[in-house]
C-alpha cells in the first residue's frame, strides 16, 4: 500500500466536495453553498488548499478539532468574519498551554466539512484528512472524541457577538446541553474548539481519511445516477419516487428541555409501489418499507432530487418531489459494537436495533 500524500483542493474539485460532504450530512448538517462560496473565494484569489493525512504529521503535532455549531440558517444570514475561528482558537491554546499545530474538521457531513478548510488557510494551519463524525450527527455528545472514551472537555464556543465561552469540566451531555443554552441565548450559531490532540492519538479517536472520501463521493455522485452511485459506494437504492406526505413535530425532550423538531417523509416507489417512509430529526435516521425496518443510522440515509442529483435536506423536503433514496455505508468506526449504540436509533429515541448494509467498505 502506497504511502498517503496531501490532496490539493482547487477550484474544479469544490462542486465535488460540496455534493460529497451534502450527500455524508444524511439530510442535515447544513447548508453548504455559503461555506462553498467562501472556499471558492480563498481559491479564486490564489491561495492555496490541501488536506494533510495523519501519517504526515508529527507524533507529537497538537491538532485542534474545529467547526460551527448551532442554527446554519443564520449562519448563511450574518457571515462569520473570521474573528469568531481565532477567538476560539486563541482561548483553546491559553486555556490548555498548547500551541496548534493543525486543525481537523468535529464533522465531514454539511458545512463543516468545508469550513474548516477556509479556516485552515485563514490561519495559515494544515488542514488534516480526518474529521470526529465520519457522517453527520446532531449532539456534541455523538462525536468520536467522546464515544471513544476521550471526553469533549475543555470546549471553547466563540459567537459572532464577541462572547467566548469555555466550559472547562462536565460529561460530553452537560456539555451539549450547556452549548445548547449558550446558542439560545447569543446569535444562533458559534465556532466550536476542542482541546488539541497529539496526532498519535487520533486515529483511535476520529475518523482517518474522511475529507478525501467525501471528495471522491462527490466525484462519482456527479458523474452517476443513484443507481450508479449505490453501485460504487457498496450502498443501494431504497427508493424511487414521489414524496407524498411530510408531517413535522416538535422533538422529546429530556429533563424538562426541548429536543430537536421530528418529523417524517413518505415516498411512494415506483418500482413496486410500495411506501417507503423516513424518519428524521436533524438527519435522516430511520427507513420502513411498508412498516418494516429496511434502514437506519448509523449508515447514511440520503435523499437526491430525482432530476438534479443534488441532496435534499431534513429541513427543505416537501410533497411533490420525486426523489431516490439511498443508504450508503457507514464508517466502520461506527459500526465497532463497542460504539455501534452512539448512533443506533435508539439514540434518538427510536426502539429499533440498527438496520445496517451487509457490504462495507
């Protein structure tokens, strides 16, 4: 096996990496146009961008796990200006005494799996191939980090208002729910930081190899329909249909807090007519085929606009639409038994064991 080098990023490989990091989001994660338009700009203007493997690094190099958090829609509204990535950057170094040395992305699916290449060149730090969810999740609590036993603490939130936050002690769930006050409370959205970890460390708790998976994803997801793409991702096509109801509703909350807004989607095939219906939460995490489980989280639930290919969001899918459904595989870190229940549905609160693909790749 050949030794991994550096991937370049230009500007022919962001539609590419834009459908990739969408198509790993699972229905969620965010909107990507306005993080693509800002990856465009630094590219357009000469600067250059790659992701650094794991392997290339120092045993020692200290990489921070960065990423924006909280409602995208308003991130898409008021622009970071980019003090708010060194404002949590600076506060994570003085709190921890350590310098950084390279940044990975806290999620490849949705925007953050764009932003943190911005970033990277902004501060002129390395950009490593790897990211803390292999997919998209939800809760601060799902990341890699603290499934495999790290913990998240200490977390820097800085918002665009100015405020920074550290949260120097707690569980990774005190965690979420503290951050999940501080975003009510400030502008909606915030850069998150993690403390820095020694590159030796990462590859037992993140995810190696995931930006460059995502671009490859997007490359053949252009260049191929959903039959095609299913095909070559080890995944395989749910459905192919018409979405013929939505139906929304407020999430569970736990302790008295409100959970994350659920909901619904119904296709109808139309290969065998059968009613194939997704549950959703911020992702799509859940498939029944004419009430039996065909499909579910971990593995990635993606939803393609039958006409344009392009991923249709949890927050943005409406009746009328004619869709293909895919699953695709997930990471194997997720699938580790030891891991597996993080992201099983019951981790939403759905009572069902996971409905994963045979064929991993």
């Amino acid at each position: 096996m050949g030794q991994a080098v550096c991937v370049q990023i230009g500007l022919a490989d962001v539609p590419a990496l834009e459908r990739g990091v969408s198509l790993l989001g699972s229905g969620g994660g965010g909107d990507t146009v306005t993080a693509t338009a800002l990856l465009r700009g630094r590219l357009a203007a000469g600067h250059r961008t790659a992701l650094t493997p794991v392997g290339e690094l120092s045993g020692d190099a200290r990489v921070v796990p960065i990423g924006v958090i909280g409602a995208t829609a308003v991130f898409a509204e008021k622009l970071p200006s980019g003090a708010e990535f060194r404002a949590a950057l600076a506060a994570i170094e003085r709190w921890t005494g350590h310098r950084a040395d390279a940044l990975v992305s806290i999620e490849v699916g949705g925007l953050n799996g764009v932003v943190p290449l911005v970033v990277g060149g902004q501060l002129g730090l390395p950009v490593v191939d790897a990211d803390l969810s292999g997919r998209g999740v939800p809760r601060l609590d799902q990341l890699s980090v603290a499934a495999a036993g790290k913990g998240l603490t200490p977390v820097v939130l800085a918002e665009p208002g100015g405020q920074v936050l550290v949260l120097a002690e707690g569980t990774s769930i005190e965690v979420e729910r503290t951050a999940r006050a501080f975003l009510a409370g400030s502008g909606g959205w915030a850069v998150l930081a993690l403390a820095p970890i020694p590159a030796s460390e990462l590859p037992e708790c993140a995810i190696p190899g995931t930006m460059s998976a995502a671009l490859s994803l997007g490359r053949q997801a252009l260049s191929a329909d959903a039959e095609e793409l299913a095909a070559a991702t080890g995944g395989r096509v749910l459905g192919l249909g018409r979405v013929v109801e939505v139906s929304r509703r407020p999430g569970p909350g736990e302790h008295g807090r409100a959970g994350f807004a659920r909901g619904s989607a119904t296709v109808r095939d139309h290969r065998t007519q059968s009613l194939l219906r997704l549950e959703m939460e911020n992702e799509y995490l859940f498939a029944m085929r004419d009430g039996e489980p065909v499909a579910s989280t971990p593995d990635v639930l993606a939803v393609l606009d039958h006409r344009t290919g392009v991923p249709v969001l949890c927050d943005v899918i409406r009746r009328g639409v004619e869709v293909a459904v895919l699953q695709l595989p997930a990471a194997g870190f997720w699938t580790d038994p030891r891991r597996l229940q993080v992201l099983a549905p019951r981790a939403y609160g759905i009572d069902c064991d996971p409905v994963l693909l045979e064929v991993r790749r």
